[in-house]
C-alpha cells in the first residue's frame, strides 16, 4: 500500500513562489532577533523586498505552464492563480517600500520595527495560497492567514488610540464573518461529502433534482460562505468595518487592505463561484448549475455596493475616509463583471483590479506624503496644495481622475472594458447603475481637485517630500497614464489567464 503523502517531491517546484515567501519569512524573523530594535527595519525591509521580488520572479517562470494541483489537490497552479499572485506581490512590495519612507510607521517610540514588514509578508503568503485554493478548507485558512497578521497591523501604532480602536472593531467584524464562512462550508461539506471545488460543483450540477429540503439548506449554506468574501472585498451589505478600519490604520496598512486583500479577495471569490457553481460551455461562456439564481444576487449586491460607497461619500472630510467609501464603491464596479459568466466579463474583472491597484496605491501615496509633512488627512487640509506642492497635486488629481474613469487614463479604459461586457451579456441595468454612480463619485473627486487648485492656500509655505516617495508616486502616475494610452498588453496577458479558468 503507497503511503500518503501530502506534498510530493516532484511538486516543489511549483510551490517555489510560497517557498521562497515563506524561507524570506523565516530569515527576516532571525535578522530581526538579531538586530537590535531599532536597527531592523531596514535590513528586514529590505529582504522582505528581495523576497518578493524574487517569489514575482518565480511567478513568471512558471506563467504558460499547464495546471497542476498540489498539495493532495487542495491548491492548484495555474496562470489565474499566477497573475493574482503578482498583482499581491505588487501591492506589498509598493505597501512595504512606502512604509520605510512614512513617518506614521518608522517614528513610532515602540520598541522594534522590524515585525512591521514580518506581518505584511506573512499576510502575503496568504495571499498567495488563498489565490490558488481550489479545497474550501484550504480556503478558509488562506484567509485566515491573510486575516489575522492585517489584525496587528491595522493597530500597529501600539500607543495610537484610533488605531488600537481601528484594530477592535476589525477583529469583531472579522470574527463575525469567519464563523459564518466556516459554518457555511461545515454545510456545503455535509451536502456535498467533499471540501473540492469539483466535487462541489457534482453536487450543485444534480440539485434540481433534489427536494426542497437540500435546495433551501444549500443555499443558506451559500450566503453563510458568501458572507466571508463579502467582508474581504468591503463588498454590501458587510462593508460597515471598512470606513473605521481605513481611518484608523496606518495609511500604508490601509492601502494594503484596499487593494491587496481585496484583489486576494475578489480571485478567491471568482475561483469560488466560477469552479463550483458553474460549468464552461462553448463561446467561452459559462452556466450556473442547479437553477440557481446566484448571478442575480451577485449583480444586485454589485449595485447596492456601489451605490452605498458613493452616496456615503459624498458626506466625507476625511480622506482617507472618502477613499475607504471609494474603495467600497470600486469592489461594485469589479462585481458587475461576475454575473456575465463569460470569459470576456472574468476578463475585465481581473484588468479592472489590476489598474485599480495602481491608482488607488497611488491615491493612499499621495496621502502618505501629505502626512509625513504634518498635514492631516482632513480634506480642508488640501486647499491650495497646487501652489504649495505642485507635483503632489497633480500626480494626485490623476489617480483621482483615474478612479472617476475620466480618458485618457487607466480607470477610463477598465470601467470601458467592464461596461462593454454587460452590454455584450445584455445586462443593460446594472451598466446604467455604473454609469450614474461612475458620475457620482465625479463630485466627491473633483471636489478634492477643486480645493487643491481653485482655493487659496492656509498656509505659503512649500510642502516638501521624501525624494524616495516622490520618485514612486511619479512611477504610479506614469503607469496609470501609460494604462490609459497603451494597454493591450496587460489586457492580453489578463485575457490568457482568465481564459484558462475552469478548463
């Protein structure tokens, strides 16, 4: 009898990007008990960098690759996971170079710095297995580990009272949302009689012809699941954490939840639904199995997203507030593509997330920059910031632009993208729902815009920057312009991956 054995020696190949994130974890901790407190942060800053890179690096040898499920089958590597996996990779190295340069994290009295950059790359891994899980419980603690290290980080100041108040309500919330995950997937394995997506996806394919009883248990078993990714992505109706949250973390931690965990987030969601609930025909497209209606409700929670963020925005003075209720809005937008069930709706998903993640660091930079010289994050603030600080306020109006959707920039071609796909699946309303918000979120843009040009300034004095941050916030802006006039290969790349889904 061949005994079992979880991980293969012939799979650790494809499992090099986690290992090297997981060995750069192992190192930087040592580097960290080594090092005296206050001089860890930038050797372990440093090589968590290097060990991203390098787990980037290794993504890319293996993209074009068939698929292979490791781990006894409970993760896959594909190139869907692939192209996830590099957009998180991505978001942390942008979060962890922003971070050494913010004086909200480096100034801190606290003893040591360098668990800092430990947390932010242990919530990486999760990122990474979360994005390849094809087995719910393998699901379930990829979040988890995602989950728990961006608890600490949100009430990283240690002595921050906002932040420590920010770093509660986090916990509840998330505590809340993880026993209704893990509850609904303890239902979908007492029906189905197995945590695989495939096996998942047997199950739901012969459920009309189930009696009531199952359909009814089914899909509260559904909701319950659902409510996890919908706490993740800051999605309706459990977005309430989000706005606190955001408020209350260190801007570079709160940029990591709004991008980072949330495209973890929306590629565990799509893999979810598109590899469990559904089976791909021809043209590229796909059907929901069992008579279900779940398309429906996702498109409706898509609207009623999208339409809370805007309409609270509009109340805010607080930006980083505003760009927790934008970020909210955004998870809306990225949902309007899921219920086409089509290559070419997964596709603009997966494009609108990745230049979503370029404009919105770039908005939360922006912010950062603007700390770091004593102003706070009260719009107000902001009045006349074009005489004082003109490159600040312009590489900053294009991210906000951009997040309008406004041409000739990156936002403008991802809402085209997904706007074009429900016309072509036909789902007319919900893209006059996008549009009318998309003209919302205009005000509560360009009134920022509005204070930083067209009002006096409080105060003559120049705002300086970090050379550091504003070499970085000049890179972000020139990507999301590039985004904007040349983008096809991008568009290409996330149409390979998506296209590889479910085959």
């Amino acid at each position: 009898m061949t005994p079992f054995q979880l991980v293969k020696p012939e799979e650790l190949a494809y499992l090099l990007p986690e290992l090297i994130l997981v060995g750069t974890l192992i190192w930087s901790l040592l580097l960290e008990l080594i090092l005296r407190p206050r001089q860890s942060r930038f050797p372990v800053a440093g090589f968590t960098l290097l060990g991203l890179l390098a787990a980037a690096v290794a993504d890319l040898r293996l993209l074009g690759e068939p698929a292979r499920t490791l781990f006894s089958g409970m993760i896959v590597r594909d190139d869907f996971a692939i192209i996830f996996q590099l957009l998180a990779a991505f978001a942390a190295g942008l979060v962890v170079f922003a971070s050494i340069w913010t004086r909200e994290v480096s100034d801190q009295p606290t003893a040591g710095q360098g668990e800092y950059y430990l947390l932010i790359l242990g919530a990486t891994i999760g990122m990474f297995f979360l994005v390849a899980a094809q087995n719910l419980l393998m699901l379930y603690l990829s979040m988890e580990l995602l989950s728990l290290p961006s608890y600490l980080l949100v009430a990283w100041p240690k002595r921050s009272r906002p932040a420590t108040e920010a770093g509660i309500k986090y916990v509840v919330y998330g505590a809340g949302a993880s026993c209704a995950m893990i509850y609904g997937i303890s239902l979908l394995y007492g029906l189905s009689g197995s945590l695989e997506l495939h096996d998942l996806n047997a199950y739901v394919a012969g459920l009309s012809d189930q009696t009531a009883l199952p359909v009814a248990t089914f899909l509260v078993a559904l909701l319950l699941t659902l409510a996890g990714f919908l706490f993740k992505i800051a999605a309706f109706p459990l977005f309430q954490w989000a706005p606190d949250v955001y408020q209350g973390a260190p801007t570079p931690i709160t940029a990591f939840l709004a991008v980072g965990s949330k495209a973890a987030g929306m590629g565990a969601l799509l893999r979810f639904l598109y590899l469990g609930l559904c089976v791909r025909g021809s043209a590229d497209l796909f059907t929901a199995l069992g008579g279900l209606h779940w398309p429906m409700l996702i498109a409706v929670i898509s609207a009623l997203t999208m339409t809370a963020g805007n309409l609270i925005a509009l109340a805010q003075t607080n930006a980083k507030r505003l760009l927790a209720y934008s970020s909210i809005a955004h998870a809306g937008y990225i949902l309007m593509g899921i219920p086409l069930l089509s290559v070419a709706g997964l596709t603009a998903v997966i494009f609108y997330l990745a230049v979503y993640l370029v404009m919105n660091l770039g908005a939360f930079l922006s912010v950062i920059m603007l700390e770091n010289q004593g102003l706070p994050p009260e719009i107000k603030n902001y009045r006349g910031l074009g005489a004082r600080s003109p490159a600040i306020a312009i590489a900053f109006s294009v991210f906000l632009f951009s997040l309008t959707g406004i041409p000739p920039l990156g936002g403008f071609i991802g809402k085209f993208y997904l706007f074009a796909a429900l016309i072509q699946g036909r789902l007319y309303w919900l893209a006059v729902v996008g549009v009318l918000n998309s003209v919302v979120s205009l005000y509560y843009y360009a009134n920022i815009v509005r204070r930083m040009f067209l009002e006096k300034p409080l105060d003559e004095t120049p705002v300086p920057a970090s050379p550091m941050l504003r070499g970085l916030l000049a890179v972000l802006a020139l990507i999301t312009l590039a985004l904007g006039l040349y983008w096809i290969p991008l568009y290409q790349l996330v149409e390979f991956a998506a296209s590889t889904l479910g085959l």
